[in-house]
C-alpha cells in the first residue's frame, strides 16, 4: 500500500467540557497538602496497570495520594490506603475536576490505542508520565510530560517525583491539547474529503 498516500487524523475531544475547572474536590477530600497521582480506566485491569498503580503506592513519600477513577466496589476495598478508588463519574464536568485538581495524571497502560485520557488530562492543564505504549507516546511529549519504557516502575517512580522539582507545566499541556479540539479535527476530514471528492 505504499504507493497510496497516507493520512492521519488524529482523535479529538471535547475541550469545552475537558478544560481546566475550578472545583472543591481538593478540600471536599482533605488532599490540599498532597500531591494527587490520578489514574483513570473504564475498566481497571492489569492490562491497564492496575498491578503498577499498587506497587508504586508502596514506593512514594506520605505526601503522594494515588486517585484511581473507574474502580469496581470490589476493587475499591482491596486497594491500600494510598489509594482511593472512585467510580465512574456520573458526568463528564466531574472527571474534568479530577482531571484539574490532579499534579499529575499517570497512564502506565500495557497496550492501547491513542488513549483519550491523555487527551482529556493535557486539556485541562494536568502533565501526563505514560508507558511507551502504543499511540500513548503520540500525545506527550517533554513539555507537557514524560515517557517511560514500558512495565518500568523505577523509571515511572523516578519520572513522577522529578516532575515536582519541574516548572509548571499547564500552558504547555493546554497547548499541546489545542491539537485535539474535537472541532478541528472534524474539519480535517471535510477537507479530506473534499479534496478527494476534487482530484476525481
């Protein structure tokens, strides 16, 4: 299929709902004093890293809080203490909370796509440490985040607490996510289209 020419557009949000959102998540939960590590997953699975959220628990400092969205009540009363599992949000505005309120949103999945979460975390301003997994490294890069090798907890732990000593990185986030405003991205395949339609 070389011969063909190949064009990609990339998956949009919606980043009128995924934006930054002043919220009283941080004082509702007591976690003003805390750096939040937020995780969120349809599913919780190994598959999606479930088993490295566990284990770097019991590796960070007391002042580090692990936020798990998407938990089942099963899951949730057998996470430790220094995780919190949340379930799934009733509506979006209330993940773009999490999102905001998170220093860091973590996706250590084994196998994916291009993950929307990355997307909908840069969008409201919050750096992403990722897997090199799949389109995951597509989304992030050094300003807005960091890429680990893959099932790497040493490199994941030591991207997470270098992160802190960085300079914010929101304004890089914000416009690393104005690539994937769900309205340009649609009107990139209009001009696909049309351009197609054109040459025949």
């Amino acid at each position: 299929l070389k011969k063909y020419p190949v064009k990609v557009i990339p998956n949009g949000i919606d980043r009128e709902v995924f934006s930054p959102m002043e919220g009283r998540f941080r004082r509702k939960y007591g976690l003003q004093e805390k750096k939040v590590l937020l995780g969120v997953a349809n599913i919780w699975e190994k598959r999606k890293g479930l088993d490295v959220f566990l284990q770097l628990a019991s590796r960070l400092p007391e002042e580090y809080q692990i936020v798990l969205v998407g938990v089942s009540d099963r899951q949730s009363k057998k996470l430790p203490e220094k995780i919190w599992g949340i379930p799934r949000t009733g509506k979006p505005s209330e993940l773009a909370q999490w999102y905001t309120l998170a220093d860091i949103y973590v996706n250590p999945t084994y196998e994916d796509n291009f993950p929307t979460t990355n997307l909908e975390a840069l969008s409201c301003g919050t750096p992403v440490i990722t897997f090199a997994t799949g389109g995951s490294v597509e989304s992030v890069d050094e300003t807005c985040g960091k890429v680990v090798p893959k099932g790497d907890l040493d490199a994941l732990e030591a991207a997470v607490k270098a992160m802190r000593a960085e300079p914010d990185k929101r304004t890089a986030c914000l416009t690393k996510a104005s690539h994937y405003d769900k309205n340009e991205r649609f009107q990139d395949y209009l001009r696909l289209y049309a351009k197609l339609l054109h040459e025949e």
